[in-house]
C-alpha cells in the first residue's frame, strides 16, 4: 500500500491531465442532477456530491455486448473518478463473478484497462447502507486509488501495480505524506456515523434467509407492490445476471450478444417449453434476496450488494430493499 | 459515454429519463429522479425504451411504390411526388378530399406544423389523430361539462387524496408510474373504490370492487349518484355556487335505484350503497378514468356522467380533488393542444369562430376554412365512400388500431394517394404510395406534454438513423414545395410561434421548460404554470354543468349465437400497437404472443384449458389463440389485448361510434368462443 498526498488544487490538474491521454469518467451535473459521463473539461467536474445516479458499472459492463468482437483492447486507457467505496466494491464483485469459473474474455478485455479513483465518502446518503454490508464508506482494499478529504487536499491511497503506474506517472503533482496527515484521515473516517435507520445485522439476515424465517405474508406483500419494471437490477451497480442471444445488426450482420438480464422478469427462468419453475412474483423475489445475502456470501464473502441506496429510489411498488432486510433481520 | 435527458416515448405519464449513449448509440436508460412527472421511477417500458432505437427494422430511406413494390429513393424525389400529387388531387377534387393524420407520438412542433400544413396549405379542416380512438370522449365530454378537457389535477396531488376512485382504468398495466402514486396513496391510508369489469392489480388492492359489465359505467354512475342524494350527501353549497342544471340530473337520476342498476350492471345493490356512502365520505378525493369508459359508443355520456359524480360531490377545482383522465400517449395530450384536430386551432379555438379564424388568417398569411373538418373515422368512412381521395398519415397505423380493421382496408384501397410517415414498416404503410422516413424520439428535439398538462423538452441524443429525418422538418420540406414557406432556423421558433397564438401556451418557450418543463394554462412568461384546475369552483366555461344522462346498452349485444362480451385493452409489457416493444426483446420474451382471457367456469363449460389453442370469432373475423384461464374477468365477458400484429384484436371489433366523439367502441362487441 502506498500512501500519499494529493491537494485539491492538484487534483483538478491531475484530472486535466488525464483527460489528455486517457478517457476520463467523472462525476458531473449537467441537467441539475449528478451523473457519470465522459468528462471533456476537467472544470466540469463535481466534487461535493451523495453519489451519481448511474454507477461506474456502465464503463465496465454494457446492457448489450458483442461477444465475438475481435477489436483490440481499448487503445486508450480508461480512469473512472468519484466512483464511491460501494460502487468500487460492486465492481470487485464483477471482478469475481467473471472469473468463477474461467476469465470471460470480453469482460477482461475492457476491465484490464480501466484505473479506478475511488472518493471515500464523508457521510451517509439519504438512501445509503453500505456499513451494514461491508460496502464502505471506506475500504480497506479491493482498491486502485483511494482519496479521503482531509480539509486541503486528500489523503492517497494505492493498492494496486495498475495504481502505482499511475503514481509514477504523475509524481510531479503528488507528494509525500506524513503521520498528521494519516490521523487527521482515520479521524474523519471514524466521524462517519451510520444512521440507525441504515443498521441491520447482515450475519442473522444470512441465517433468516437461509432458515426461510420470513413468513409468506412478507413475501405476499412484497410480490403485490412489485411492478417488474426490472429497475432495481437494472440499476444495481452489483447485477451481473445476462443472457445470451444471436441478435440480427443489419441485412448481412448476425452478433452474438451477451446482454443484461433482470430475474424479476419472468422470462428470465422461463424453460423454452413455456414452463416456468420461478414463475410467481413471490418467488422471483425471494430468489433475489437469497442470490445477493446468502449465495454471493458463501462463494465469494462478500454479499450481492454494497448499500448504494439507487434501488430504493427508483421503486415504483415502495418495496425499498433496506427496510425490507431490516424486516427479515427482525424474524426470530 | 453521454447521458441525455429526455422524455419517454411510450404512455402519457411522461417520465423522465436519460439515454445513455456510447459510439453514437443509444445503449442503456435510467430515470431522472428531480423531475416531478416520474421522480426516480420508470416502468419496465420506460427502463427498456432505449432497445427498439437500432432495431434493424428500422426505416432508413423513403420509398416509393413502383409497379406495387416499394423501391428505395432519395429525398427529392419522394417529395416531389407527395407535392405533386397532393397538388393534382387538390386541384381536382377540391381541397375537403385531402387530410392529414398528425401524431400523438411525434412532437408539439410537428404537430402544429401538420395542422398548418393541412389548414393554411391544403385548405381544409381534415386534420386529426389518434387521440380519437381513445380520449376524444374526455375533450368532447369534460369541455361540455367543464368548459375545458384534461386532467384537473397534478400526478404529485394523488398521495395526497383521501379517497380514490378509478373507473375504467388499469392504471398498473397502462400508467405505472401514475400507479405508484396510487399506491403510496393507499399507503397513506386512502380508500381506494375500483369498477373494473376485471380483477386487475388495481382492483385488488380497492376498499371496494365494483366488478360490472363492460357498457355499464352510465347506470353505474347514475345509481352512486341516486343513493348520495337520496342521503342526502351531496355539496349543496358547491353545487349551488358553482353549478348550472342540477334538476336535470335529479330527474333522470331517480329511476337508477341500486336495485334497477344491478339488473344492468350485474354488481350487487348492497355493494352499489356502500360504495356510494364511502365515495361520498372521503374529501379530498381524486376521480381517475381512462380508456374503459372512453371507448364506446356513449363514451362522451361516459365522461360526463363521471364529471357529473365529480361536482355533485363538490370533488373538482381542489388539490387532491378532480376528475383525471388518464392520457395515453407520449404527446397525446400535446396533439390535442397543438390542435392536430378538425374543429379547433391551437389552444382548443373554435375553428368556427369568426374572430378567431381571422386571428389565425392574420398570423398565417392566407384565407381559412370555417367549416369543422372530418376526424379520423370519418376520414376512414368517407374514404371508402370516395370523398377523401388522398391522405398523409403521420405516425399512426389504423390497419391496427382501428375498430374492425377490414373496413380500414376497404378505405385505405380506395384512396387515389396515400403518404405514410413512420419509423418502421407497418400494415398501414404498405398501401402507401410513397413512405417517408421519420426520425425516433432519440434523435429530434422537440416537447411533448404528458397528461398532468407538463410541457416537456425532448432531447436529441443520437443523429437520426440512414436518411431519416426528424417530422417536423418533413412537414416543413412539403409545405415548401407546396410553395407555402415554413423556413424556421430552429425548432425553438416553432414553440414561439405556439406561444404567441395559443394562449394556453402562451408563456412557454424552450428555455423555461429546461428545469421542469411547465403546466399548462401558462398565459404569459411570469406565469409558473398552474398545477390544478378550476380552483375555487370556477370553471373554465364559468359554471359547471350537470348533464342528464341515460342509460344505452353497446351497439353488438350478445345473443345466442355470439353469447360473450369481447372487450380489448393494454398489458404491462407491450405499447398498442406492438411497434416497439415486439422489437424489444426483454418485453417481447415476457409475452410473445396473443391470448384471450377467459373465466374458468366458462372456460370448463367449453372444454378449453389453460393454453390451449381456441378460436374467438365475432361477426367481423376470427382468430385462433391460446386461452388464458382465470377468475380475474366474470364469466360471460372475455378479454384480448390488441397488441400482436399476426393476430390482430381489431379483426373482431365492431366499428360502432360514439356519435358526438367519433370514438369507436374497442370496449365492447358480441363474440363466441370455440375450443380448437
């Protein structure tokens, strides 16, 4: 781990500079609300913000991909900047998942080219519960870059080869740090105090889920509120689930696609002589929780989801997942 | 990668959302959460609308039809043709036997521009859409009741109402994210009263359900209405205050006993009393219809007797209190306000109307006609009749969406030139003439207004695809050619130009709608836009008005040779027509093809099971389809969606019409049904 120091006014500089020989991603405002997009000035650039409404996950994985596209990797470089700690960590998880059980190819081809900044945050969100599943705010590793505001500038972390090249790179604007500056760091870390509305234990959510302790009223509930409009695993920076398809492009051009999938969508599990062994909203639902609380737990210790709150924003039905685990985590 | 915000192209709803976009393509949505019409939430629609963008199918280049085949071609050409004939027909025939059909899926701006072209170009009144097939009834109803046809109140007010009542409207499956406010309405502690002649989503979480036959609103109504006065429950001060005709109603209310109703309805008396005393108990309370009410042949007396139950009940001209039909596409309610319709201009003004007309003659330079036009159905009737000799068709396909669709082939067949507009190839565009590539809502500016009046900037994210090109500027090349100049150096102007005739828009333009778009009335540009309507019980035409209405049954009755109701409506996963969201695959898997809806016990007296194939027939055609069997629809009425274009519902429709809004009647028609 290296540790470094970076002021604000150097950062912004870093970033310019990187615009000029990579593809930068960083947080912007440009409708009023903050988003992640390719950034082409870096005075555009938002740095007090909850978190953006996309998550980073789009540069890393896309709702449709050609598998068998055989372009070279990205000749430029990619640096995502202000992904926060549970989007950084929803990444290591795709990280994981595409090597389960071989490297997927088309995924690497573009991960292995992608520089993560990630921006400790300084409080919780409206919407935020990454505390209760080791989502963040702050990570201890699974990091390239880490910045912690520390008043003047931020404090740097790098914990990869990836971000150590890219230290060098622009050592002119970094500079060494010192044991002040690392208190003053894990003072404001520990200043982050959860909310109580964002607790829940997530080692008895495991155990009631597994045990099937919630009764089927919970589950009747939940399947009546839910509209399938597949929002929340459209949005969830932690999603992986696709589908492989043979997609016509044009007259002469087949591709054969790896696209996004959401399993609140019946034809997700539905068999191709029409039956459907997840067929009831109540079941889909169920098998959502149990994939993202106990079955990502088990294979890869890390749960199927990192507390960013953007699913608890975007439901129609007001299911909202957080309250939903703290029902389950209260079933004895 | 970019992310641009725009509006989504399915329902009136009109959420907000950004289209992500990466090497010129539109790769993914996600919603805008600060904008009021959807705050964060879109539906399964809504998340998947960036799919059909790139299909393959799309058209990239007009066509012109030689010796009956379509044959690519370039701009000039193609729109030499369309100019030349439309001239020749003109000149002949006589400007009456032209038309054009705008669009409720294309822009304010091509919309007005359509409207323009038919009336300062063409010279005729003959300018419609396809609001007639759906909503008509509300603009001609509640205008009648009212003074003015839209929804009264904002989407924000509904969790704020103490009671619901929602007739003729699945709003989980046609306005989701309308239903999320029912929902947290519900949430809140609303009542909610649902007559729905099916169990739908909605229905099941209703205080009350009242299940009754499809055709059977007016008795309804009419019993509600009998056994508040007679409790003497009504607004007596309301009405008094803010009322004309209340006598009439009383009269023809007082043979609508709960009793009588039952008889028509098949809803239980008992039921009919309690629903009335809980409706008439909740203040505020929010009035919700859509197209299970509209779409017959009393479809205006529909809307009229709902705006009846609104004002003897003191329910309008309130926050969280109104009478709001829910409008079905994307710009619907914008086509109406931009006057793609045969009897107004823009800002519903009488076409009629000696001073208004020399308004318009001013501003647009040339004489107008002051005889009312024929609206889509008649143009349909009148064409198979030979009057109307040729058409433009904008971004509609009546070969499906139309009542009983062998009459529109009749009447497409007949016309001597026909000009379709569109993005994909469809039924009604192969028996154009000449088709003309438009652009998708991705790729053009523009507004649409949604159904709670909101004004709202669409934003180009991608170049239009091949030669397409955005519909306004189509309008604008024809006009051109017709030598009428529409030379307009940025859609903007178009909007301003809105802006200075209409005085409902009269305080719109381009940058005041760049944070939250803008409610109409918004008279001038210090006005904030008005979230509800007639506030403080004074309506648009001064004093609402009561109409006395009666019960009529659906043109096709059931008899023993076609013993069931048919009525046809909307899923959750396909949009109308199926132009889009079957070339969408995420929605197409969920449902690939056409059903019917059938009761169990019906189901089991035919000897039809769940999914297997049966024949429904009505007088008009039939199709076979796999069964659907449930207790969610009573038994002797079956339901089909009308979204699969290779067994399409309007084969059996009946194409009877409401008579004073042209509406056909898609709600209710005699059919039988076989096992196969």
């Amino acid at each position: 781990m290296l540790e470094k120091y970076i002021s604000k006014q150097n950062l912004k500089k870093l970033l310019g500079r990187v615009i000029k020989n990579s593809t930068l991603v960083a947080p912007v405002r440009p409708y009023g609300e903050v988003l992640f997009e390719d950034v082409k000035f870096a005075d555009s650039i938002v740095f007090d913000f909850e978190n953006a409404l996309n998550s980073p996950k789009d540069w890393v994985l896309l709702n449709d991909e050609d598998l068998l596209e055989t372009a070279s990797p990205q000749k430029k470089p990619l640096v995502i900047f202000g992904a926060r700690a549970c989007d950084t960590k929803a990444i290591g998880l795709l990280d994981k998942f595409f090597a389960r059980t071989f490297k997927d190819p088309a995924y690497f081809k573009k991960r292995d080219s992608i520089l993560i900044i990630t921006l400790a945050c300084e409080n919780y969100g409206r919407n935020c519960f990454c505390g209760s599943v080791d989502g963040g705010p702050y990570l201890t590793d699974g990091f390239d870059i880490q910045l912690t505001d520390i008043g003047e500038g931020y404090f740097l972390e790098a914990a990869s080869k990836k971000a150590e090249g890219f230290i060098k790179r622009y050592s002119g604007l970094i500079k060494n740090t010192g044991a002040a500056q690392k208190k003053l760091k894990e003072d404001n870390i520990k200043n982050i105090k959860q909310p109580e509305e964002a607790r829940f234990s997530l080692e008895n959510v495991y155990k009631n889920i597994g045990e099937e302790k919630a009764p089927d009223a919970f589950w009747k509930d939940l399947a009546q509120r839910c509209q399938s409009c597949g929002g929340c695993l459209l949005i969830c920076p932690a999603c992986s689930c696709f589908y492989v398809t043979d997609k016509k492009i044009s007259a002469k051009k087949i591709a054969r696609m790896r696209s996004l999938d959401a399993c609140y969508y019946e034809g997700f599990s539905r068999m191709a002589g029409g039956y459907n062994p997840v067929a009831t909203r109540s079941l889909m639902m169920r098998r959502k929780f149990y994939h993202k609380l106990v079955q990502q737990l088990d294979e890869f210790n890390q749960a199927g989801c990192t507390g960013c709150g953007r699913c608890n924003e975007i439901c129609p039905g007001n299911v909202n997942w957080l309250e939903s685990i703290k029902r389950i985590d209260k079933y004895v | 990668m970019k992310l641009v915000l725009t509006a989504c192209p399915y329902c009136g709803t009109g959420c907000n959302l950004y289209l992500k976009v990466a090497d010129k393509r539109v790769v993914g949505v996600i919603p805008s959460v600060s904008r009021s019409a959807n705050r964060g939430h879109l539906c399964v629609k809504g998340w998947n609308a960036w799919e059909f963008i790139h299909h393959s199918d799309r058209l990239k280049s007009p066509l012109i039809k030689i010796r009956g085949k379509f044959k690519e071609a370039g701009w000039d050409d193609a729109l030499d043709i369309v100019a030349r004939n439309f001239k020749k027909i003109k000149k002949k025939y006589g400007p009456d036997s032209l038309g054009i059909w705008g669009s409720a899926r294309c822009t304010n701006e091509m919309n007005y521009l359509a409207q323009k072209l038919a009336r300062a170009v063409f010279g005729t009144n003959n300018v419609d859409h396809c609001a007639r097939t759906c909503h008509s009834p509300t603009v001609a109803g509640l205008v009648r009741s009212f003074g003015s046809g839209a929804m009264t109140n904002s989407y924000d007010e509904i969790p704020q109402a103490a009671g619901i009542f929602a007739i003729g409207s699945n709003a989980p499956e046609a306005h989701p994210i309308i239903w999320w406010r029912i929902r947290t309405a519900k949430d809140n502690g609303a009542k909610i009263i649902v007559a729905d002649p099916r169990k739908t989503k909605l229905a099941e979480i209703a205080d009350i359900h009242l299940q009754h036959y499809p055709g059977t609103d007016i008795a309804l109504l009419n019993a509600l209405m009998h056994v508040i006065v007679k409790a003497d429950l009504h607004d007596k001060s309301f009405i008094a205050r803010c009322s004309l005709d209340f006598e009439k109603l009383t009269r023809v209310i007082e043979k609508y006993t709960p009793e009588y109703a039952e008889s028509i309805t098949g809803v239980p008396a008992g039921l009919i009393k309690e629903a009335a005393f809980l409706y008439a108990g909740l203040k505020p309370l929010s009035n919700i219809y859509t197209l299970g009410i509209t779409e017959h042949t009393t479809g205006t007396e529909n809307v009229m007797s709902v705006a009846n139950l609104a004002i003897l009940t003191g329910n309008v001209g309130k926050r969280s209190s109104g009478v709001n039909p829910l409008r079905g596409q994307n710009n619907v309610q914008g086509a109406c306000d931009m006057a793609a319709l045969p009897d107004v201009y823009p800002g519903y003004q009488r076409v009629d109307n000696d001073e208004i007309r020399r308004k318009f003659e001013a501003a647009w330079g040339v004489p107008l006609s002051p005889n009312p036009g024929l609206t889509v159905t008649d143009m349909i009737i009148q064409a198979s009749a030979g009057k109307i000799k040729a058409l433009y068709i904008i971004g509609e396909d009546p070969m499906r969406s139309d009542p009983n669709i062998n009459h529109v082939k009749k009447a497409l067949e007949n016309l001597e030139f026909l000009v379709v507009q569109e993005i994909f190839m469809n039924k009604t565009a192969e028996f154009a003439d000449v088709i003309l590539p438009g652009a998708s809502f991705a790729e053009k500016d523009g507004t649409f207004t949604n159904s709670e009046r909101r004004i709202q900037r669409i934003r180009k994210a991608i170049g239009p695809l091949g030669k397409a090109r955005p519909d306004w500027k189509i309008v604008c090349d024809i006009s051109n050619r017709l030598g009428y100049a529409m030379k307009y150096k940025n859609i903007s102007e178009i909007m301003d130009e809105v802006a200075s005739l209409a005085p409902i828009y009269g305080g719109v333009s381009f940058e005041r709608l760049e944070e939250d778009g803008l409610q109409w009335p918004c008279p001038d540009k210090e006005h904030p836009g008005t979230k509800y309507l007639h506030e403080n019980g004074k309506f648009t035409c001064g004093l609402a008005k009561f109409h006395a209405i009666k019960h009529r049954p659906p043109a096709e009755e059931c008899d023993s040779e076609y013993p069931f109701i048919l009525t046809t409506g909307r899923m959750l996963f396909h949009y109308n027509v199926g132009t889009m969201t079957r070339r969408t695959p995420a929605l197409n898997r969920e449902y690939p093809d056409n059903f019917v809806q059938i009761n169990f016990n019906d189901a089991a007296r035919l000897g039809i099971t769940n999914n297997a194939a049966c024949r429904v027939a009505t007088r008009r055609g039939g199709l076979k389809v796999r069964a659907d069997v449930t207790d969610k629809i009573k038994e002797g009425v079956i339901w089909m969606p009308f979204h699969f274009t290779e067994a399409p519902a309007n084969l059996l429709t009946k194409d009877a019409f409401c008579p004073i809004a042209r509406t056909g009647e898609y709600k209710a028609c005699a059919a039988r049904v076989e096992k196969c």
